[in-house]
C-alpha cells in the first residue's frame, strides 16, 4: 500500500460498508449520508459523485431537501457542470438508474453508455493523476513509464491526461519527447471518427 492509500483505507473501508448497508434498503438515508460524508474524506470527485447518483437514483421529489443537503455537502468537490445536473435534478423524480452522473464509485445507479470511452475507462481524477506521472516520467528519462502513458492514452482515448501532460511538457520545453506527435494524430483521428 502507498503512503497516498494508507490514510484513505478507513474512508474506503467506510464507503464500502455503508454500500452494502444501502444495498440492503436503498431508502435508509442515514447510509446514503454516512457514505457520502466517507466519500468526502477520498480524494478527487468520482467517489463523491458516485455516492451522490446514488441518493439521487434512491429518492425523489418528496425528499427535495435531503437531495439538497447532500449537494450542498459535496458541491465544492464536483465539477460546475455536474453541480449544475444535480441541481436541475433536486426537485425531480428519482433519477434514472442508468445515468452519465454515475461513477465506477455508484452502486445503484449505472453509468450511461452516452458518456465519452474516457470516462467510461477512467475519471477525470485517473486522467489528471496519470498526466502528472506521466511528466515525471518525461522528466527522469523513464522510457517504459512514457510508453505505458501513451499507450494508455490510445486504448482509453484519454484526450484529456495526454493534453494536460503535453501542455504541462511545453511549458517546461518546447519540443516534446518522441512518439507524442503520433499519439497526437492517433487521438485526433479517434475524435474525428467520433
């Protein structure tokens, strides 16, 4: 386990508990509560917004203020836009299970197939942590580290970890490594048949 996992475990251990129990009556909000406060001690949003789809997907327009605390909770973790859906959902009828406000992270709900390959295969979370690897990589001359990012950047169509790398290797130089050009082409070619 890395020194970054270590103190996350308790959180995760509790995320997971509190599924199960969720699991067990969808309609219990104390555990969609309780899940969503551990999901807050995670880094990045995907588990907060995971934990959020789920009480949105559990309850719906009767229970306008519970929906409206738990955005309030988690709205400085989650991307504007997302804010912005849950919002317009708050005084809705339940959420659909399957939606593209789901995580790898949710338990009822389901991601939508209507989301880009990216987010399906990773999270914005994944796609900024691989591109600062990635740079570090670039930096100490790890060739196996690069090839594996680009790679991943192919397979996954993960646009943004590769920009976020290459526009993070520019600044620092102005010529990128080998290979980056072509993984440039193959990702624009992926986004063109798109």
């Amino acid at each position: 386990m890395t020194e970054v996992q270590a103190p996350a475990r308790p959180a995760r251990l509790a995320v997971r508990q509190q599924a199960r129990r969720m699991l067990r009556d969808p309609l219990d909000a104390s555990a969609h509560l309780a899940r969503l406060q551990a999901a807050l001690q995670l880094p990045g949003s995907e588990p907060v917004q995971g934990a959020l789809a789920d009480l949105f997907v559990a309850f719906g327009e009767r229970e306008v203020l519970l929906k409206r605390s738990a955005l309030h909770l988690a709205r400085d973790r989650l991307a504007e836009h997302v804010v912005r859906w849950f919002e317009a959902q708050a005084g809705q009828a339940r959420l659909s299970r399957i939606t593209p406000l789901a995580t790898r992270w949710s338990v009822l709900a389901r991601p939508s197939a209507d989301i880009s390959t990216r987010a399906r295969r990773c999270s914005g979370d994944d796609s900024r942590a691989l591109a600062d690897q990635a740079v570090k990589a670039v930096e100490n001359a790890d060739a196996e580290a690069q090839a594996a990012f680009l790679h991943h950047c192919i397979t996954c169509h993960d646009n943004l970890a590769f920009m976020l790398a290459r526009r993070a290797l520019l600044r620092e130089s102005e010529k990128l490594p080998p290979n980056w050009d072509e993984v440039s082409r193959q990702l624009q070619q992926i986004r063109d048949l798109a």
